[in-house]
C-alpha cells in the first residue's frame, strides 16, 4: 500500500492527499495479453487462472479525468466475461479505443485492470475538472461517453464511442486506484460503508434504466413484473425499483435460499425453477414451460406480466417471449447463458408485445438512483465480501453461479463496515433496510 493510500485510510485531510506523491505503481486485478490462447481446446476455463493481483503501472492523468484511491468495489458479470476471454478478448476493445489516439492511447497495455464499481476518495483532479475536488468520498457510474459526441447529449448510452469501464477501458475498479472521468462520478451515500456503496452503481443504474426510464419499460403503478434471477445483484435492485413504484414483483430462482432472499426483499410471488419444469433455448420446450410459468402466475397474481425482466438470455428468452401479457415488454440487458436467442416468434408478433435493448444508464439516470440509495430507499444488495487477494475466487463464484446478490471486494479498505459518515441515518433506516442480505 502507498503512502497516499495509507494517508487516505487514516482519513487524511484533502490538503495533506494533494501535497503526498502518486506511488508509480498500484496493486490491481489484472488480466495478461500472454494468457489470452490459455483456455484453447479446454474444456473449463477457470477464471481464477487468468486474473492476477499485482502491480500495475500508474497512468498520466487526462484534463477530465479524476483518480480515485479505491476503497471497495463489486463483482460483475463482465469480468468472468473478461478471464474467460469470450465472446472476444477485452485486449481487442482496448486496442480498438486507442486507435483514437491523444489519451484513448494510454488504454492499449499488454494488462487489463478489471472491475466495473467502485466506490473512493477522489486523490487527483484534471486540469479540466469542475465540481469534482480532491477529498470528496465518490462512487463511479459505469458509463464511460464521448461528450464530443452530438449523440451522447440526448442519451449518453447511445454515443457510438460509449464504453463499459473497466470492461471496455483500461485502469477499472478492482484496484488500489481508478482511473475515471469526470463525467462518471456520483457522490457516495454516507450512511453505507465503502463495501456496501461499491456494490451498486452498475447493477443499480442498469435496473433503473430498464425499468423506471422512458427508454426502458416505462413501469407503472400496478403493472406486474417478471423478474429472472430475483435473488442476484441485478434482479435484487429490480424487485426493489418494482415495489417502491407501486408494480407487482414475480420472482423466479433457483433455491429455497435465493426464494427466502426474494421474500425478503418484496416480491409478491417467488417462483422455483424447479416447479417449471425443464427450460431451453429449444422454441418448444420454451413454450410448455411458458405455459407452467403462465399458469403460475395467473393462478397467484390473476394477470400475466406486464414487464418481463430479462438478462439470463438464451436458456430463458423465449419463454420471457412467450409469458409477456398481451401487449407486454420484455426488457433485456444481457445474456449469460448465450447471446443467440431463439424463440416462437408468432408469440411476439401476433400479441403485439415488445423487445426492448437496455445497456447500462446514462448519468442522469444514474444520479437518479444514487439518490434512491442515498436517501435510503434502495438497499445495497452486497452479500459477501472478499479481499481483493482473493478477486479471482470472487470471480470464481460468480462464473459458478453460488452467490446471491452482489460480491463486493476490498481494495484499499482494511476492514469491512469503514466509511460511514452519516451513522445516524444509518441507525433511523436499521440493518434490514441498510444490508438486507448481510441481515439474512
């Protein structure tokens, strides 16, 4: 740890950070252009082979850049993608950014630091950086934009230079420093430690979008809301958005465990895949278990949803296809199980439902729910935690499926539970409302 990291854990004032030297390297988890043909002809890749932990070297700071000392980040779905180096090497996207030339060069490294969350201390402004100062406690919204872009103006996350940080780009989270943009910082709910405030923006602001903004599903009052994967980092934040809008949260798991955290965290009606029967990307197979799912449903709810939450893909699509109500939407954000999608179309055309693409959030919709987290309406969904030694066991976990919620990792933090400048909302909002899962 460097001194300025160790000046930033002991609390240090933001005078005393500005004056102490940037280390001229940095511990990060980190992936190796040497070990990108590791996994060929293998029939597992463990991405505990491919992520190391080490140094990395410390990067010029751009005019609207800041650099933040982290102190807590999460696990994302985009790492394992990253280790298991599919669909694509990151090297490729990294190498495609620095093509742009001036600092987008920076990002072209024979290593990749990882990590998608974080939560910090601002340590570094750029020349060009307003608003943002040395010493304010920041979390790091995904979205990585082109601002020069007439696009991204009305929506960020249509730029075609927008990027996933830490997946994307170069310099992310999972790190004893990050490297971000200006453009990506929110400041940090204080009554949540540095663990529980890094678990969120990704997964938080990616829901939101999908469901709350008029880009995504539009929910309303009312509406029932099918959601995948209720007991995960992703579907945890959307059975939360569902039931503080007024909506009607379906869940559907895969454990007595995962249906007890469902519960817990407001779904009207939990789901056991097990009760489904089999499910594939086979169309047939898709709509009997649509027709056990529908059945389910109506039977405990009496309408089909409204919204179906989708980020699970290939295995699930086509009986989210099928299950939407008349007229439905079926929202997606993703596809762990495989990007190829088939389904029995006539169930979407001729019900006049619809398939919506949603990628992450722009900065207004991000600051819109770091809001929600911040006045405590939304709880972090953070469920375990690892040192950022161990990112590659984390990892691990997630590519396995065996978690619930979302992993969090410490990186600069020695110990869980720091960070906390509001304790006494904190106290008024109680465990249950702060870290349901860590209650459980």
């Amino acid at each position: 740890m460097s001194e300025l990291t160790r000046a930033v854990v002991a609390g240090a004032p933001a005078d005393v950070l500005a004056r102490l030297p940037l280390p001229a390297e940095y511990e990060a988890a980190h992936l190796r252009i040497e070990d990108v043909d590791l996994f060929s002809g293998a029939a597992e890749r463990d991405v505990r082979r491919t992520i190391h932990v080490g140094p990395v070297p410390m990067p010029e700071l751009a005019p609207d850049e800041v650099l933040v000392a982290v102190m807590a980040s999460a696990l994302n779905y985009n790492t394992v993608w990253s280790a298991k180096f599919e669909p694509i090497p990151s090297f490729t996207f990294l190498r495609h950014y620095a093509k742009q030339g001036g600092w987008a060069a920076r990002h072209d490294q024979p290593f990749h630091v990882l990590g998608s969350d974080a939560a910090g201390v601002v340590v570094r402004t750029g020349s060009g950086v307003r608003g943002t100062r040395v010493g304010d406690h920041v979390v790091v919204a995904t979205a990585h934009v082109d601002d020069q872009d007439p696009v991204t103006h009305h929506d960020g996350m249509l730029g075609a230079e927008q990027r996933a940080w830490g997946f994307e780009t170069n310099y992310g989270g999972l790190a004893e420093f990050a490297v971000v943009r200006a453009s990506q910082v929110l400041p940090k709910a204080p009554h949540l430690s540095w663990e529980e405030a890094a678990c969120s923006p990704l997964c938080a602001g990616t829901a939101y979008r999908m469901l709350i903004s008029e880009r995504g599903a539009n929910m309303r009052q009312g509406d029932v809301v099918l959601i995948w994967g209720a007991a995960g980092g992703l579907g945890g934040y959307a059975v939360q958005l569902v039931r503080n809008g007024g909506g009607i949260p379906v869940g559907v798991v895969s454990s007595d465990a995962k249906a007890a955290v469902a519960r817990r965290l407001g779904c009207e009606l939990v789901v056991d895949r097990r009760d489904i029967g089999e499910i594939s990307a086979d169309p047939e197979t898709a709509v009997k278990a649509g027709k056990r799912l529908g059945q389910i449903i109506r039977q405990e709810i009496g309408e089909d949803p409204h919204i179906v939450f989708e980020h699970v893909g290939r295995e699930t699509f086509g009986v989210s296809v099928f299950v939407a109500g008349r007229g439905g939407t079926i929202v997606t954000c993703g596809s762990s199980t495989g990007y190829q999608h088939t389904f029995d179309n006539r169930y979407l055309w001729m019900r006049l439902k619809k398939v919506i693409g949603s990628h992450g959030a722009n900065l207004y919709e991000q600051r819109q729910m770091n809001r929600l987290i911040q006045r405590g309406r939304i709880a972090p969904m953070l469920s375990e935690v690892y040192p950022l030694r161990a990112v590659g066991d984390a990892a691990r976990s997630l590519q396995q499926n065996t978690h619930t919620g979302k992993v969090g990792v410490l990186c600069a933090a020695p110990a869980t539970g720091l960070g906390v400048t509001d304790p006494d909302l904190r106290a008024r909002l109680g465990r249950d409302r702060v870290a349901p899962l860590m209650a459980a």
